[in-house]
C-alpha cells in the first residue's frame, strides 16, 4: 500500500534537492557579487577604504582614457576572434557531420576537443614557443628563405587572437556540429525537388537552421574571451592591454579595490547586453 504524498511533503522535499545548490549560489556568487557592487561605490584612500557612497569609480571610467581603451581593445579583440572561429569551425563541422562516416565521428570529435585536455596556460606558452622570435614558426620561415629575419608576432594583437582562435573553434565546431546532426534529411530533399542548387539550399535551408547554434557558440566565446586574462597577458604583453589586465593592475600594483569592483561590473554589464542581444534573437529565430 502506497501512502500518499502530502503537498507540503513534496515542497520539503523539493526544496531538499534545490537547497545545497541554492545555498552554494547565495554563499558563492550571490554574496561576493553584492560585496562587488558595493566595493565599486566606495573609495580607496592610501591603504584604506573610504564607506563613502557615490559613483565616482564609474562616472572617472570615461576620464580615464586608458580604461576605455581596454576595454575598446577587449571588444575588437573579441570580436574578431568570435567571428574568425566562426568562420573556421562552419566549415569543419560540416565536415565531420555530412562528409566523415557516422561510425568515425566520435573519433573526429574527440580529435577536435583535444585542446580542451590541456591547461589553458599550458597552451598558451606552447603558442608563445611557436610564436616568439626564436620560435618554430620564424624558424621554418627563415630556413625556408620566405624571410630574412625573424618577426615579431609574440606581445601583439595578432599572437592574442591565434591564440584564442586555437580553443574557440573547437568550441564552436561543437555546438554547430550538434545543430547539423539534428537536421533531418527531408530539408535537403525538398529544396533539391524545388530546383534549389546545393549553394541555395544551404544558404537559404540549412545556415538558417544551424544559426542558433552559431549564435550560442558565439556567445559563449565572446563570455569567454572577453573575461580571459591569461591569454593576453602571455600572448599579447602589455602593449595593448585589455581591460582585465586593466582589473589586474588595479589590484596587484595599486591595491585599488574599488575600481576594480567597477570596471568589473562594467565587464558584466557589457556581457549582460550581449547576452540579451543574443537571448532575443534566438527568440525571433524560434518563431
């Protein structure tokens, strides 16, 4: 004999479940990120802070112009990356999802999230081996007589973007691969019956359907990109800095938590528009 479940058994119960991960939210996000705000309303005076209230660190971003630049950069950077490995992953995830036998596709997929079994710092000194003066690459150029002196790629902008591009496209190839696979044959079939050419199907048929893949992997490498500071630290140096460098050196040489704090919550509204950007247009793709 069964014995009935009450409503308020099942709420307990419910909130039994929920509970641990409600009270790690609260205890691990929630709190630092009240404490965030809070810190970017007040004021550092030598080594101390001033509790005084106002929006001085936010309203003195835009007389900075070195915090602007940052960032300015952070948002080209970014952006370039984001549609750099879009451009590269489309096409191999593709590949592995209509051109490699279904039976070899797990190991395709494998082979193309290797990246993601190294550590990040471990991948970005590889890159600066490949990359620096003495490298591999100027090292190949220079032998193979297509130079006559080694380049400087390391500690510029284009040594951040390969960078970030060698883990975004993995990234990307995943989400798109998983909007292809989905697509059923019968897509295809009808636009060839109505005279359409492989271009026009894809184009007009098959990039409309696997958008929204593109889109969440997009937004999921600009959050990435846009946040990261070891790549364009190790890769880029400083002469372009971007703007969590920026946090950095405001904490590390300055000590100063309060601007920080803001530049920080600046960073998350940044993130926060685009994600809303891309939650709508998602919505308007599902219609």
């Amino acid at each position: 004999m069964t014995v009935p479940v009450t409503r308020n058994a099942g709420v307990s119960r419910g909130w039994a479940f929920v509970g641990p991960a409600v009270l790690w939210t609260l205890a691990f996000f929630i709190v630092p990120f009240v404490m965030m705000i809070c810190y970017s309303l007040w004021q550092r005076a030598g080594t101390g802070l001033v509790r005084s209230w106002n929006l001085d660190n936010y309203t003195g971003f835009l007389d900075k112009p070195h915090f602007v630049a940052g960032l300015q950069n952070s948002l080209e950077i970014t952006v370039l990356v984001t549609v750099v490995s879009i451009i590269l992953a489309y096409p191999l995830a593709w590949i592995i999802a209509e051109r490699v036998p279904r039976r070899w596709q797990r190991l395709a997929l494998l082979l193309a999230i290797l990246p993601f079994w190294t550590s990040y710092v471990v991948r970005s000194y590889a890159w600066l081996l490949v990359l620096s003066r003495g490298g591999y690459l100027n090292q190949f150029l220079v032998g193979a007589g297509i130079i006559d002196s080694p380049l400087e790629i390391t500690a510029t902008r284009a040594a951040t973007v390969t960078g970030f591009v060698h883990f975004f496209v993995m990234l990307l190839t995943l989400t798109i691969y998983a909007n292809l696979v989905q697509l059923s044959p019968n897509y295809r079939r009808a636009a060839m019956d109505l005279g359409a050419s492989p271009l026009q199907t894809f184009w007009h048929v098959i990039l409309p359907l696997t958008l929204p893949g593109v889109v969440v992997g997009a937004f999921l490498t600009f959050v990435l990109c846009i946040g990261d500071y070891i790549t364009p630290q190790i890769l880029g140096g400083n002469n372009e800095l971007v703007l969590p460098q920026i946090i950095m050196l405001q904490i590390t040489r300055r000590a100063d938590f309060p601007t920080a704090a803001a530049l920080s919550i600046i960073l998350m509204v940044v993130i926060t528009l685009v994600y809303l950007a891309a939650s709508r247009w998602l919505k308007m793709e599902r219609v």
